[in-house]
C-alpha cells in the first residue's frame, strides 16, 4: 500500500503544466515583450534625434566658424560705396535684391511669408519679445548677407592673392538632384569672387574690376556671370558653392559700440520688422538695385559687432519638412515642425575693421 501511494506520488509530481498555467505564462511573456519593443523603440527614437541633433549642430558650427572669420576680415571704408550690407529676403521670387537665387525656388513653396510678422507661424519676426537673437525669424528664404573681405592667401593663382574680394552668403531651397521630382531641401552657400583674373572675360567678373561697391551690379545682376569666381554668383551661387545642408534660417545683428556715448551699444540692423536692408556705407542714400528696397525699409552704419544666427534642420525634420511642402503631411504648422526638430547656433563676432 505505501509503494502504490508513493507511485502515486511520483506520478503526480511528474505531471506538465495545465492549460492555465501555460496561458498566463504566455500573457506574462507577452507582457514582458510588449514592454521591451516600447523601451527599444524609445531608445532608437531617442538615438535617433541625439544623432541628428550631433550632426546639424556640427553643420550649424562649421559654418559660423567660415563666416565669423570672414566677417573678421572684413573691410570698411567712409568713401561712400557699400562695402558690407544685409538684406532680409520676404518672398522666394528668385527677382532682384529681394528675391530667392539660383532660380530654383519652384512651386509649391509652403514656406510661410513675411505677412503678419511676429505671429506664430510667419517666417518673419525680427523683433522677438524676447529680444535675443536665437529667436529670431529673418523671413522666407534668410538673411542675404554679402561683404568685402581680405580672404586668406591660396597661393594657388593670381586669383587666389590675398586681397579683397566680395564673399556671399545666401539659403538657397533647391533640388537635391537634377531627376525629375527630385526632393526640395534648404541650403546655406557661400559665393567667393576673385579678386583679379588676367584674361576676359573673368577680368571684368572680378572684384577689381566690379569694385568694392556691394550694390554694383555686377554683383546684383546676371551680367555678373555664373562661372566659379564671378561677381554674379554673389547673387545666384553655383551648386558646388554649397557650405551646409538643411539650413532653414541664417541672419545676422550689427551694432555699433559708440566711444562718444560712454561705450553704449546700438542696433543698427535689424531695428524692427519693417527694417529690410542694411548698409554699411557712408552713403545714407545708396539703395540696392534690382529692384530697390524702399528707402524707409533701408538703415545705415559702420558695425563694429555681429550676432550671427544659423537654424539647421535634423534630418527627420527635413523629411518632414519636405511632405507638408509637397501637401504630403497636413494638419501641421511649418514652424512647429522647425523647432521641434532643428538646432539654432548664434555667435557674436567683432569686426576687426576700423572705418
């Protein structure tokens, strides 16, 4: 009788799992699983916008890097020509002073425009509450930013001698390939003329030759030619110009630090959201070409300080960016997705130069 029970016994302890068990255990496993594709799936996303933030603010360094040393090579002159100006761009018609570059601002553009500034989701807003420079908006296609500056020596050519020469900055919107649908990206490029060239007609492209006067029009115009080193890629660069990728907004501040005033620091660029172009001459009636902007809309001054701004999209931000532009992605602010997913960089900058 006690070896049956213990038979018995051993049979039962023996047993598998019942249907229950195996169910719960098989929820619980799920459960578990659940959760940790949820903690994976954070982790990537939040993987994902650190890299992107890495490599925009490295995009966003690396161009203030270039254009705070030209800006400290600037040259001023009191002789009446324009030897720095800046011009707040409102519309990407790709016409004059005020327009877009490369001609390849297509439609449909979604950008919002310069009406209304100061609202949420206008692209102009150059007096923030806030009054700092990273917030900033300097209109639908930046900040047109051109100078003389006494680039370092190449050594490479006649062309490359370290002497002064117009340099361009501008936010171009362009296709990322010549295909036909190709995506529509924002980026920054940098125009570099020469400084001389001894055979025509790069000879009358030149700064020498077009003169150290920003609002010439070679410098404004095609008549300014579209070859590497011509004045006229001040106004429209070439593609191999490119200096940053996904760069959504670009501007700058100038003051001037008066000795006279006790070491006051004054605006001089931008003093409000009607203020549009900056020169810096000594010609208080010189307008840019092409067509003008109003002469109301117009401040002047010799700066002794900048406040650089660049914005650079992530690369998610970008794709988003790019589907609210092609009507892909609705029921979305184009601002809203700017700041969420861009990072902002801004530099003061002492300009070396004494006018």
């Amino acid at each position: 009788m006690n070896a049956l029970r213990t038979g018995r016994c051993t049979r039962a302890r023996r047993r598998g799992f019942t249907l229950v068990e195996l169910l719960v255990a098989s929820a619980i496993t799920l459960v578990l699983a659940g959760i940790m594709v949820a903690i994976l799936a954070q982790m990537s996303r939040s993987w994902a916008r650190a890299s992107g933030g890495l490599v925009a603010t490295q995009q966003a360094e690396q161009a203030l890097d270039l254009i705070a040393r030209d800006l400290q090579s600037a040259v001023l002159r009191r002789d009446g020509r324009v030897w720095l100006a800046a011009t707040v761009q409102p519309n990407q018609s790709g016409a004059g002073d005020i327009g877009g570059t490369l001609g390849t601002w297509s439609p449909p553009v979604r950008k919002p425009g310069a009406e209304n500034p100061g609202t949420p989701n206008s692209s102009l807003d150059l007096e923030p509450a806030s009054g700092r420079t990273e917030d900033c908006r300097f209109g639908m296609a930046g900040v047109w930013l051109r100078l003389i500056a006494d680039v370092p020596d190449r050594n490479d050519a006649i062309a490359g001698i370290s002497a002064p020469r117009a340099v361009g900055y501008q936010v171009v919107r362009r296709a990322v390939s010549s295909g036909t649908g190709a995506a529509q990206r924002y980026a920054l490029f940098r125009s570099e003329v020469r400084p001389y060239a001894d055979e025509s007609p790069a000879r009358e492209r030149s700064t020498f030759a077009v003169g150290c006067d920003l609002f010439a029009a070679g410098y404004n115009t095609a008549a300014g030619g579209g070859n590497i080193g011509d004045a006229g890629t001040v106004r429209r660069p070439r593609r191999d110009l490119l200096l940053a990728n996904e760069v959504i907004d670009f501007g700058a501040r100038f003051y001037r630090t008066s000795a006279v005033a006790g070491g006051v620091r004054q605006l001089l660029f931008p003093t409000g959201n009607d203020n549009r172009g900056f020169a810096a001459t000594a010609d208080t009636t010189a307008l840019p070409p092409n067509p003008t902007v109003a002469g109301g809309a117009m401040s002047y001054g010799m700066p002794t300080e900048a406040e650089l701004l660049v914005r650079v999209l992530t690369e998610e931000g970008a794709r988003q960016i790019e589907a609210l532009e092609e009507g892909r992605l609705t029921g979305a602010m184009w601002w809203e997705i700017v700041l969420a997913h861009s990072v902002v960089l801004t530099r003061r900058v002492e300009l070396e130069a004494s006018p």
